[in-house]
C-alpha cells in the first residue's frame, strides 16, 4: 500500500481523494495546503501547510507526493516550492481510464477516470489528463499542462508546456499549441497556436495575449 500526501485542498484535491480511495494499491496520509497553518494528526490523516513535508517524511518515510492544484502555474510554483526529487511524486491512474503500454507518463501527472492514452503518447511530469480526455498516439504532452474534461487530441498533437486545453475542446492530427496558453472550451484548433495567449471559437482564433509570467 502506497502512502500518499495531496498538497492543495480544494475542489481539485477532492476529485485526487476519490482517486486514490478507487485504487486499491494507495491510501490517503495527509492533506497539506497553506490554509493549514500547523502540522498535526487527524483520525484518517495529518494536515498542514506544505512546509511540513519534511516533518511527514520522517513520520512516513515512504510517502509520496502529488500536487493536487487544477491552475498550471501554481502546479509548477508548488513543485518549485517544495523542494522534491522527481521519485517523491507519484504518477497517479483511475482504474477505469485506458492507458497504452507504450505510453510514458510523468512523475506527478493524474490521469483521471475514464481518459484514453493511445500508443507512443508522451505525457510530461505534474500534467492533469482530466475525466474522459484523450489523448490519441504519438502525442507530445509537456509538464504541466492540463487537458479538462473531454478533450479529445487527435494523432501526433503536441502541447507545450503550462497550456490548458478547456473542456471539449477538439485538435487535429499534428497540432502545436503553444507554451502557458489557454484554448477555450469547445474550441476547434485546426491551426497552430502560439506561446501564451487564449484561443477560442469553432475554428479556434486568438483573441488575447496573456501577459502574466508563469515562471515558465
């Protein structure tokens, strides 16, 4: 049995909860997120801030960590911020999404229920593949992109780091949507998209740059 600690306790979190409670290989041992302001047992797992990871570890010096955070850049400032080595996180899988055996997927990433990861698809580290996406083959996905519900990604797409692809959205065969940028919900991307701005639209068009650092 796999000791797991989430770091981030919102809505995200709650979904990761009921992924490692479906699994019958992990289980629940702390909730860490900065609304915690001490670190300290619970009946079912100890709480704190993410601080207290070195604390947890010599408690549970097997324990495994996984950043529970739905917003990209926090997922990459966490990982920063915490201080880990890539086999401090574990790779989290529902038991009911479909995941080829070619497939390779990153330290940190969660492949939520009912998501497909076709053959030679490459997922980066931190990534969130989120209910039903999929993910076709040969896709190059970077660390921490978020793919939302029912994203479907045909052949040969790659998403480069920190982009969010919004839920339903479509893209076709040999794609690349660009670092930090975000493509709206429903979108149909049949041209490239550029590093940092927000695409949307049936086909999908820029309609803003995104000016902010993510530390990417």
């Amino acid at each position: 049995m796999k000791n797991v600690a989430i770091v981030g306790d919102g809505g995200h979190g709650k979904v990761i909860r009921e992924l490692i409670n479906a699994r019958s290989d992990t289980r629940l041992a702390a909730v860490l997120d900065d609304k915690f302001k001490t670190f300290e047992g619970g009946k079912e797992w100890y709480t704190g801030p993410p601080e207290a990871v070195t604390e947890l570890r010599r408690l549970i010096p097997d324990v495994l960590f996984l950043i529970a955070v739905g917003k990209n850049s926090v997922r990459k400032q966490l990982a920063e911020r915490l201080g880990l080595r890539k086999d401090d996180f574990i790779t989290l899988i529902h038991p009911s999404a479909i995941v080829s055996k070619s497939a390779v997927i990153g330290e940190g990433t969660v492949i939520m229920a009912g998501a497909i990861i076709q053959a030679d698809a490459r997922i980066g580290a931190h990534c969130i593949i989120n209910t039903g996406a999929v993910a076709e083959h040969e896709n190059q996905i970077s660390d921490y992109v978020h793919l939302s519900p029912r994203v479907t990604l045909s052949g040969a797409v790659s998403v480069q780091e920190g982009a969010h692809v919004g839920t339903g959205a479509s893209v076709i065969p040999q794609i690349t949507i660009g670092a930090w940028s975000i493509v709206g919900a429903g979108s149909a991307v049949i041209r490239p998209i550029p590093d940092r701005v927000t695409a949307a639209g049936a086909p999908a068009r820029i309609i803003s740059s995104i000016q902010t650092s993510n530390k990417g």
